[in-house]
C-alpha cells in the first residue's frame, strides 16, 4: 500500500504526518510525503518529533512531481493550499483532506511557538493513528 502525504512546502505538517504513519504503519504501507513547493524540513518540526521519539532528521523535503508515476492507495492533504493546488494527481487513489494549523506561521516567544507545534504535532499524531486505525489495520488484517 503506497501513500502521500501533500502540503504546501513539504517542511512541517507533511513531514510530522509521515513520521507518524511510518510509525503506526510500520512495514504494512510504504509512505511519502511531498509538496506543490519545496521549502526544506522545518528544523522545528525535527525537534518536536524527537520530543515524542520519532526521527525524521533523514526526511527530504520533495516535490509532488517526483511521485507522479508511483500508484497511490490513499493521497492524504494537511493544508487547505495543497488542496486547492493539486486538484488532480493520476490514478485511483482515494483523496482524504484535513487543514491542519500551520505552526511555523506562529511569531511570538519560543514558548509560544513550541506551544504551536506541540498542539498541532499531537492533532496530526491523533489523525495519523486513526488513519492507520481505520484503513490500513483493517485491510492488512484479512
């Protein structure tokens, strides 16, 4: 099972939800993420991952161009933009949307702004692990 996760610049929210369905998945999907852009991965979003044990310091930030000829089960959208830019991808995978608060917007003290990604680390956490919960866990259990 093969699944892509899109956001905007493929640095933050895209990057915390790969991290965590390669977690919860674990070899029973094959996951990616990419973006309509590249920004690079959040360094931010790097440590708040490793506040909950999850590595993602190896994650690439990439382009949805360089998935176009992989075959995807589930195409997973974290941003309102990435939603509205990619209105079409090939194939027959069924598309899930959810517009998840982008941290990395946030100005204000560093406690706010680990305040920030906290908050929206553990809402991508909960939907990743319902995610799992609810499509991959059931189709590998037949």
């Amino acid at each position: 099972m093969n699944i892509l996760v899109l956001c905007t610049g493929n640095s933050c929210r895209s990057q915390i939800a790969e991290g965590y369905l390669k977690h919860f998945a674990k070899e029973k999907a094959t996951i990616y993420s990419a973006g309509v852009e590249t920004h690079g991965v959040n360094p931010k979003a790097i440590t708040i991952m490793a506040d909950d044990a999850i590595d993602i310091s190896d994650h690439t930030s990439n382009h949805l161009d360089e998935y176009l000829d992989i075959s995807f089960d589930y195409i997973l959208t974290v941003c309102d933009n990435a939603k509205e830019r990619c209105p079409f991808f090939p194939g027959k995978a069924e598309r899930l949307h959810f517009n998840f608060f982008d941290p990395s917007k946030v100005k204000g003290t560093e406690e706010e702004i680990h305040a920030a990604f906290t908050k929206t680390r553990n809402q991508i956490k909960e939907y990743c692990q319902d995610f799992v919960e609810k499509h991959i866990s059931k189709v590998t259990s037949i």
